[in-house]
C-alpha cells in the first residue's frame, strides 16, 4: 500500500513538474519558435551589431551569418522536438496514473486534466508576442 502510495505522488509530482515546466515556456514574452524570416532578422541585427563592434569585414560577416543561421535553424529543430517529447512524456505519465485509479477517480482526474488543459491554452492565448 505505501509503494503505491509512494508511486502515485511520484507520478503526480512528475505531471505537476513537466507541466509547470512547459507551461513556464508558453507564458514567455516572445515565441520560443519564430519563423524562418524572425530568425533571419534576428542573425542581420546581430551581425550588423557585431560588425559595427569588430570591424569585421565583408567575408567575415558573411561567415558569421552562415554559422548563425545554422545556430538557429538547428537550435529551433531541437525546440520542436523537445516540445514532442514533453508531450509524449505526459501523455505516458497519464496512463500510468489512469492504471492506479479506479472508475470514479479515472473520471474525476479527466476532468481535472481538461481543466488544466484549458487553462495552459488560455494562457498561451493571453501571452503577448
């Protein structure tokens, strides 16, 4: 009875953390995944603000340019696929406490998890970018 009890406020935490987590990303100030052109403007001012800083020739800004760009293309591939993964992870984490609840408990705790679910998308709604 105690492992069970032990296993449940282990899973519950992990829920509560990952969500927290990813909530936490979605109230930012800005987007964690802007578009192609974002991140072009983005790397231009930053070697625009690079150059003026270090003289850098044309060549040189040419190359930091190349460097940057894969930087953030890759940078917002990993940001996908992380998002993909918290999601994954959740979900396992559901089912697994599905397993230990009963019938009446499967319902409520649906219940909860829609309330959450709403209140991370009003959230997201409500952030400005």
């Amino acid at each position: 009875m105690l492992k069970r009890v032990l296993i449940i406020s282990i899973g519950i935490t992990l829920l509560v953390t990952v969500n927290s987590v990813f909530a936490k990303m979605m109230e930012s100030s800005k987007p964690r995944l802007s578009t192609k052109a974002q991140r072009l403007g983005k790397i231009q001012a930053r070697v625009i603000a690079l150059s003026k800083k270090l003289s850098l020739t044309d060549l040189q800004r040419k190359q930091i340019t190349d460097i940057l760009t894969k930087v953030k293309d890759d940078t917002a591939k990993i940001l996908e696929d992380a998002g993909e993964n918290i999601r994954e992870v959740k979900a396992r984490g559901e089912e697994e406490i599905d397993k230990v609840l009963n019938k009446e408990q499967k319902d409520k705790f649906s219940n909860v998890h829609e309330e959450e679910v709403d209140e991370d998308i009003v959230k997201v709604f409500k952030t400005t970018y």
